[in-house]
C-alpha cells in the first residue's frame, strides 16, 4: 500500500502553492497560523493551513486523525520520529557541505541510520495502539509494507555492514614536531592511559575541567581532514564499502515518508497551540460541519488569537454562544466601542475557516456549513496608492467581496461607511444587507446603526452588552435581543468629545 497523505484524497492534494486568504490579516487567523508554525519553520505549514476543504468526507477524517493524535503516547511517537527525521536531514545538510569527501560519506551514513531508526520506531509504535483514522492506518500498512521491501532490507544490510567495517578500523598515529604518520595499528600501548596512570599520584581532589567540548557536528580541521584521508589509504577497501553505500543509497527517504513527516507537523502544532488553551480552562470541540446547512450553533466560542495572548497574561477572554435558525443568515451586532463586537464577529469568521481545515474549533459545541470562503471588510486607512477616497474605497471592496460570495460563503463586515452621513450610511448598509439575503450567504455585520438591525426577518439583532451597575462597564457578553439605541449615542458622544470623562476634563480646564 502506498501512502499518499494524511490530509488530502489521492485527487484532492493541491498541484499549487495556495497564497493567504484575504481574510486571515482581519480576523488574526494569521497569528494563528504563525503560532502553530512556532518552532516548525522548516516545514513550511502555512500553505496547510489556507485552503479549507470542500469534502465533509475529508474534514471528518482530519478530525479522526487529530483524535488519535489526543492520545500522549501516539502523539510521542510521532514526535520521536519527527526529531529522528529533523536529525536525518541536518546529517544530510552536513554531507552537502562538507568538503572532504569521506566526511561526507560518513555524515551521509548517520543520516540514513538515523532514518532507519525513525520508521523502524513509528511503525513499531503505532503498531502497539488501536487507531481510529484511516489516515494513521494508512501509515501503518504503508510502514509495514516498505519495512518489509527489498529496497528497505538492502538499505539497512549495506548500512549496518558499512558501520561495521567503519567500527574495525583501527590505527596508530606517530607525531614528531610537525611531521605526522598515520599507519596500521599494530598493538602499541595507549600512551594517554600512560599518561593518566603516571599523574594520577598528584591528584589530591577533582579538579574542574577546562577542556572544551566540541560539538559533534563541528567541521574538521586541516590536520584532520589530512588524517582521514591517509587512513583512508590504509583502508580502502572499508572506504570503498562507504563511498559505494553513499552512490547506491543517494534517495533512500521514501515519498511518503517525508510526506508523513511534514503533514504530521500541523496536527502536532496545533494540538501544542489547543493543549495550552486547554490547560486554561477553554474548551475546544470537534464541529460537526454539513454542506449546505443554514444553521449556526456556537456554544462557548472565543477568538483564538485573542485567547493566546490573553493566557500569555495568565487569564482568558469571555465565551459568547450564536445561534441561528432556520432562515436567519444576518446578524447586526451593535453595542458600545470595545464591547467586543469586533472580536465576536472575528471568532465566527475563525470557527468557519478552522471548521473547513478539519480542526478542533475553540468552543463547547459547534455546528455550521461548510463555508466555501470566509470574506471580510474591515475598517481601513486611506491609501494614496489608489487615490480613492475612503467612501469609494469601501463601496469599491465591498462591490468586489458581493460579486465574489456565494451561498456557501461565510462574510464579516466591520464599520462600514463611517466616513458618511448617518442617513447615507443606513440607506447603504440596508442595500448591502439585501444584496446578502439574496445570496444566502450568512453575514456576521458589527455596525453602530441600530436601524439595521432590523432589516428582514432573515435578519438577528446582537448586542454587546454592559453592566446594569454601570453603563460604562462592558461585559463583552453579545447577546441576542432588540438593539437599544444606545450604541451610536455613545459614538456621536465620543466624536464630538461629549462623554462623561471629556466633559469632566473640560470643567477642570
């Protein structure tokens, strides 16, 4: 059996490098991304992580694959053998570079026994659970099946023989000023246990030792490089063995090992970036996502880059649930300025995409369609570059976002047409709103105009909410009810610098 990937079907895997989502700069998702990257750089895993999937088929069997890998000892074990892999490679950077080339052959044999010793290791580790994904299965059969060829036989033969001839060598180096011979070893003492027995008398305690240690991996020096090559001479037929391996072994990692390797790194950086939340007390779940489903039920969700940064600081943000029935595609969310609207909206927007990766999902419970896209419209500044003013510039995004979504798209639009009239603003965002309905597509819409809140029966009103206590506290709990007019007040209050705490500064002036 030949493993193709732990992520995609045999006619799915992406022939093209996918760039970022639009959207991902807006909802932080690419905070996430870099996150989860941490430490992996190597693999480049962004791509990974940009193209949702359009197959439930798919998205369940990534969600099975991530369940195996809740397991410690099945997440260890791939960990072990990625560390081998990340080992394998460096040994084979140090080969390319080397210039001498018995050096090289040497570090090129490290590198496949390093190899051997980390398939050898995963199948033999997963052999010992019971997995519940076909993708892992898949791995294993594959393991077995390449463990048992006669490509994989004949490269650990040739490796543990070569080693073993390498192990043999032995020879005597005779040094007299600058003059160096290397020839056979013929039985003469070891002077340094000399040395050691004739000192030790004036050792009256351990002293600290000076000697440097020099990593294993440091380059040789001329001296060196010479004297590998002389017992080279003496040994050609040991080296002959060597350089043979390193000509007939020149491709000896298997596709889809390597495959393996880097697909794994997601699940693993992700489940690093989960666990942490986790152990905040936040929870996470398995969505169920259904094509075509025009429900949405949140239970508990947060923004996920905001939870990272806030657990940083050791607390964590407040949950918040959405639901949306039948018929009901666009929620207003309207309230006072930093009540977390902003970041409600964003959450939505990162549970679709997430959902569609066939990820764990920052919430208690989750169910949504499949989003084929997630599109956003935040607020941003002027640019000289395309010598539009900020209204043409948000009416010319937002023409391009309608003409590009569908039904099945997920859109986050944030403060829309702040730069206009109040009356201008309305009467645009309730042409937008029905532009929306008439797709199907479900809308999250952060605005303070509480008109719009009631544009349709398709249409939910949320409000970010404050303390009853105090008007000025907010909770950052978006609820669902009617919107109470208070939003904009606040906002006309803060752009004219009438709130409490202006009035107050001017009365002290």
């Amino acid at each position: 059996m030949t493993f193709r990937s732990l992520l995609w079907d045999e006619a799915s895997v992406p022939t093209s490098r996918p760039g970022e989502p639009e959207c991902f700069g807006d909802l932080h998702l690419d905070q996430v991304v870099a996150e989860v990257a941490r430490g992996r750089e190597d693999y480049d895993l962004a791509p990974l992580l940009h193209q949702p999937l359009g197959d439930p088929a798919m998205i369940a069997g990534r969600q099975r694959v991530f369940s195996d890998l809740e397991d410690d000892d099945v997440a260890q074990a791939v960990s072990t053998f990625s560390e081998r892999m990340r080992r394998m490679r460096r040994y084979q950077g140090l080969a390319r570079r080397r210039h001498q080339a018995e050096e090289r052959q040497r570090w090129f044999l490290d590198a496949a026994q390093v190899y051997l010793d980390a398939v050898r290791g995963l199948r033999d580790a997963l052999a010992a659970h019971e997995l519940g994904s076909e993708g892992l299965q898949a791995l294993r059969d594959h393991l077995d099946a390449l463990i048992a060829s006669s490509s994989f036989a004949a490269l650990a033969r040739d490796a543990a023989a070569v080693a073993e001839a390498l192990d043999e060598v032995r020879y005597a180096i005779a040094i007299k000023g600058r003059r160096v011979r290397v020839r056979h070893y013929e039985g003469e003492p070891d002077y340094l246990a000399e040395i050691e027995e004739a000192f030790a008398k004036f050792r009256e305690r351990d002293a600290k030792d000076y000697r440097a240690q020099l990593p294993p991996e440091s380059q040789m020096n001329g001296v060196e490089e010479r004297i590998l090559g002389l017992v080279a001479q003496l040994f050609p037929e040991t080296f002959g063995q060597l350089a043979t391996f390193t000509e007939r072994h020149a491709d000896f990692a298997d596709p889809g090992v390597l495959t393996f390797e880097r697909e794994a790194q997601l699940f693993l950086g992700y489940r690093k970036h989960v666990r942490a939340l986790r152990n905040a007390g936040l929870p996470f779940c398995y969505p169920t996502v259904t094509p075509g489903a025009r429900t949405v039920t949140i239970e508990d969700g947060f923004d996920l880059a905001l939870a990272r940064k806030l657990a940083s600081q050791g607390t964590v943000p407040v949950t918040n649930s959405l639901r949306l029935g039948p018929g009901e595609r666009v929620a207003v969310i309207t309230g006072p300025n930093q009540g977390g609207k902003t970041t409600f909206a964003r959450m939505v927007g990162q549970i679709h995409h997430l959902a569609a990766l066939g990820l764990p999902v920052p919430g208690r419970r989750v169910e949504v369609g499949l989003a084929d896209q997630v599109l956003t419209h935040f607020e941003r500044e002027e640019s000289l570059d395309t010598l539009r003013g900020k209204l043409e510039d948000d009416l010319t995004r937002i023409r391009g976002i309608l003409d590009r979504a569908t039904a099945d798209s997920v859109l986050v639009l944030n403060e829309l047409f702040t730069s206009t009239t109040v009356s201008d603003a309305v009467a645009l965002g309730h042409d937008i709103l029905e532009r929306i309905r008439g797709l199907g597509a479900l809308c999250l819409y952060v605005t303070f105009l509480d008109e719009l809140a009631e544009a349709g029966p398709e249409t939910v009103s949320l409000v970010g909410e404050v303390s009853p206590e105090d008007p000025t506290a907010r909770t950052f709990e978006i609820v669902r009810r009617p919107a109470d007019g208070l939003a904009y007040a606040a906002a006309l209050a803060q752009r004219h610098r009438l709130t409490y705490d202006h009035v107050r500064e001017r009365l002290r002036a």
